[in-house]
C-alpha cells in the first residue's frame, strides 16, 4: 500500500469531505498541479451527478391528480407526436442509455478512488500511531536520505525518510524486511515532499533489518535494483 500523499484527497475533495485545514492545504496543492487539476475536473462531474442516482420519493396522490386535471382542462394545447419523431426518440433514449452507463463508469472509478483514499488513509492513521509509541524502538536508517525505523513491541512497524526524490517514471520505491538474509516484501511508496511515511505491510522481528530498494513500478517480488536506505538490525 502506497503511503498517503496530497495527491490521494482529489476524490475526497471532490466529495467535500475534506476539513478546512487539509483542504486549505490541498487547494495550495491544486494551484499548480496539473494532473491533480484534471483529476478533480473528471471527478467533479461524477460527485455532482451522485445527488441524482438515487431514487426519488413518490409524489402525493393529490399532487398527481392536480397535475392530470391541468393538463386536462388544457386539452387544446396538446399536440399529438407525429410518426416521425419515433426516430428522435429512439435516438434519445440511445443517447440517454450511453450517459446512464459512462455515469456507472464514473461512479465505480470514483467509488475505488475513495476507498483507495481511505485505506492509504488508514494506513498513514496507524502509521502515526506507531510514530507516537514512547515504548517503540527508534533505529537510524542511511543510505541516499536519512531517516528512521520505529519497532513497537509487537513487530509492527513504521519507515520515515526524509527528502527522497519521487520515483521517475515507471519506478515505485519498495521496501523489504530481510532476515537471516531473505527478503520480504512490506509495501511501495513514491517519495517525495519533505517526508515519506510508510506503514509496512509485514512485522519486523529481533534480528531483522528494513531497506528500500527502486524497483519498476508497481513492485517486486525479489529486490533487483538499488539500495537507497537501509536500517540497522533491530
């Protein structure tokens, strides 16, 4: 799971399901991201249309009678369709068919969107929580950056690097726990900003040590490329 970036509230913005601090934060971001910029536009005519994808309630008995009895008593503007429009309506329910399904479309990208935001979201939560453990075990990593590894006393872990370039194209950073000198995938992430903060997805136990290689995006199942940090043995 990749850690949670600025990038990963587009959908949740689009929702405005953001609080004015994170969103006063995103909107700085937004000003000068292009991607970010497209993002939002194809998403915010999806959560605009969600207000009408559910179903209306029935309208009153009387309401309908009301209607039906004015349009009665207005019986000499009623013009019949001629045969010809059967086309036009064809085509129309055609056109409206196609929108009905390019909406499910947008609809399910953005449903996965936000449950990507809240799972990256989830994981960033716990990550803090780790960070914030006064009986965890707090161990330098080096390498290309500096940061940390923070242990809880249950294996559970935490990686903190500071300044690691995003990953060029194509590239994600993975990081691994190797013991007794085998390495086990524990999650990716793209780096960038001041700080990356990385839940890893496997326990660290006695003896283990943490690195993060560049692999090619979306992972690896074996290390194969560089070494950027590494941990010592906890």
């Amino acid at each position: 799971m990749e850690s949670l970036t600025v990038h990963d509230l587009t959908a949740a913005y689009a929702l405005d399901a953001l609080d004015s601090a994170v969103a006063r934060e995103y909107e700085a971001h937004l000003a000068t991201c292009a991607d970010c910029q497209a993002q939002l536009a194809q998403l915010g005519g999806a959560a605009s249309a969600l207000a009408f994808a559910v179903d209306s309630p029935p309208p009153p008995d009387a309401l309908r009678q009301r209607i039906v009895e004015a349009a009665q008593s207005e019986r000499a503007n009623v013009v019949p369709l001629r045969p010809r429009w059967t086309v036009s309506v064809v085509a129309l329910a055609a056109v409206a068919a196609c929108a009905a399904i390019g909406f499910g479309i947008w609809a399910a990208s953005l449903s996965s969107s936000l449950n990507g935001e809240r799972s990256a979201r989830a994981q960033a939560d716990r990550a803090l929580s780790i960070l914030a453990d006064p009986n965890a075990k707090r161990l330098p990593v080096a390498g290309e950056t500096n940061g940390s590894l923070v242990v809880s006393e249950n294996g559970e872990a935490a990686l903190v690097v500071s300044r690691l370039e995003e990953a060029p194209s194509g590239k994600t950073y993975e990081a691994w726990v190797i013991q007794d000198g085998m390495p086990q995938r524990a999650g990716t992430f793209e780096g960038g900003g001041d700080t990356s903060v990385l839940h890893l997805q496997r326990a660290v136990p006695d003896g283990a040590k943490v690195a993060v290689t560049l692999e090619r995006r979306p992972g690896v199942d074996q290390p194969a490329g560089r070494v950027v940090v590494s941990s010592d043995t906890v």
